[in-house]
C-alpha cells in the first residue's frame, strides 16, 4: 500500500475535480465582478476523466515513445501542427503592436474537448484527427507558451467555460470586463487581489483554499474562482501557481515524474476573448504580467 504522503496527489487531485464542474453557458452578460451562477459546480463525469491519474512509484531514465521531448506528449508542437487552429490573419494585424512586447502572445483554443482521450492520445474519430497536438489544443500554458496536455495547463476550454486547476496546481481567475489587453497593469482594478495572494505552503492549506476558490471569493468588487464563462470581447486575468514537487505516472509500464516535463512557475496573466468563432472556438490575446519562481508545496502527513 502507498503511504499517506504518497496518496496525497490523488487525494488532492481528486478532491479539486470532484468540486470543479460545468454547468450551461448562460445568455446573458453580467457586469465583471457581478455574482452569476457558479460554471465549475454540477455534474461531468467526462471532465473527470480527462484529468484521471495514475500514482506509480518512480524510475530512472524514463524510455518511451510517447515521452520523446519531439515526439511525445509534452512536446512544443510545431508550426504544422498548431496550423489547424491558426489565427486568423485580421487579429494578428490588429494586435501586430501588442504582440512586438516582450512575454505577449496570440492563441485559438479548440472548443471539441472530446478529442482527447483517457489516454492522452488524440482520438480516432474523424473530426478530432487534424488536431495532433498535446491536449487537442483544448488547453494551452501560458508558462510554456504552448499547447499542453490539460492536467498541466494553466487554462482550459471545456464546453464554452475557461477552467483551470491541474496537477499540485490551483489557479484562481476573475473577468475584469471589456478592458483592452493592453492597459491593462498592476494598477488595473481587480489586479490587487492577484498581487496580494500569498501561496499557500502545505496540503492542508491547498486544499482548504481550494475549496474557497471552487465556491468563489469576492474581494474589491470582483469575483474570484477557478473559472469563468467565455465571452467575446471580455478581459480576465488569473494567477497560475504551479506548485514545485513530484507527480509520478506510468506510461507502457514506464514510471516517470510527471513535473520533471513541465516548467512550474507562479505567474500572473491578463488575456481577453478576440473572437469566438462558429465552431466555438476561443482566440485569445494574453499577457504575462508577473512570472516568479514557484514554491514548493509541503505534504503534510
């Protein structure tokens, strides 16, 4: 049997999903900070199987094909496969500028969250084979500024609602409304909160404060929680701390630590929905306004 130090990724991983689901995308568009109905609680059993996971003990020198740094699963896809979810070229004109600072960017994500399998793979079925990327590009890292697999991405576009929350992760994100991407800065109001946060530094506070941020925190006026419903032409910042530790899987029989393939960081990031297309999909215009190394998180036994 695993010792309770060893369960305790499951157990928080768990317990972060279980409280994180998704309800119907409302029609209307609240005022940012209003209280509107709670899009992370209700019932998806498919989500959570998304963010499945495995806790297997560790190996050395992890050998397996899908764990090739080009090939596998935690690659940077390339231009030919990121092609498929393009941006269109009227917005990378219109935020040419923008996109000439430094820790900018531009991205679509793809809003079909049913190619991606329990195995991480992408899925055989007709529509989801263009999209070869890790995570079917339904999630993406800010901290990589790539594509990623969703239990290590900082956002994730799942059936109309930016969630969030990953592996020995939490991200707490609010809608600041229609506030252009580009002035918005440390004095922008809602920013405060972010700024103040301290992280937590044990298990039992991680996951104390994750409940708080399922429920959703209200502070200056704004709304804080760990996701929010996508609208077109509406700004959001979040801050993503993506805890320091190990997070052991199995791939093929192959024990490898997971966080040994990604770049934790506690970073803070404003993006603002372009446009929203008729298939769903999400493009975003996004900055990184903080970038600071990540603590590492005490399991407390």
């Amino acid at each position: 049997m695993f010792s309770r130090c060893l369960l305790f990724p499951l157990v928080l991983f768990l317990t972060v999903t279980a409280g994180a689901q998704i309800v119907p995308t409302p029609t209307p568009t609240p005022k940012p900070g209003t209280r509107q109905a709670n899009p992370m609680i209700g019932d998806n059993a498919k989500y959570d199987r998304l963010q499945s996971v495995e806790m297997m003990q560790p190996k050395d020198r992890p050998d397996h094909p899908l764990l090739d740094p080009k090939k596998g699963i935690y690659r940077r896809p390339g231009k030919e496969e990121t092609a498929v979810l393009a941006v269109a070229e009227q917005h990378l004109a219109r935020y040419s500028a923008f996109l000439d600072q430094p820790e900018t960017g531009i991205v679509k994500l793809n809003a079909d969250s049913s190619c991606i399998s329990d195995e991480d793979q992408i899925t055989a079925s007709e529509q989801c084979l263009p999209f070869k990327m890790p995570g079917a590009g339904t999630s993406f890292s800010f901290r990589t500024e790539s594509y990623r697999l969703p239990r290590i991405a900082d956002i994730i576009l799942f059936d109309g609602i930016f969630r969030t929350g990953g592996v020995y992760q939490y991200v707490v994100m609010a809608e600041i409304g229609d506030v252009p991407i580009e002035d918005v800065a440390f004095e922008t109001k809602g920013m405060k909160y972010l700024l103040d946060l301290k992280p937590v530094r044990d298990s039992a506070e991680f996951l104390r404060y994750n409940d708080e941020i399922v429920k959703g925190i209200e502070a200056d006026g704004f709304l804080y929680r760990k996701g929010h419903h996508v609208r077109e032409n509406w700004t959001y910042i979040l801050r993503s701390i993506a805890y320091r530790g190990q997070f052991f899987r199995s791939i093929g029989g192959v024990r490898y630590d997971e966080l040994d393939l990604d770049r934790r960081r506690d970073i803070i990031v404003a993006f603002r929905v372009v446009e929203r297309d008729s298939a769903g999909n999400v493009t975003i215009a996004w900055k990184v306004l903080k970038d600071n190394e990540a603590p590492k998180l005490k399991v407390v036994k």
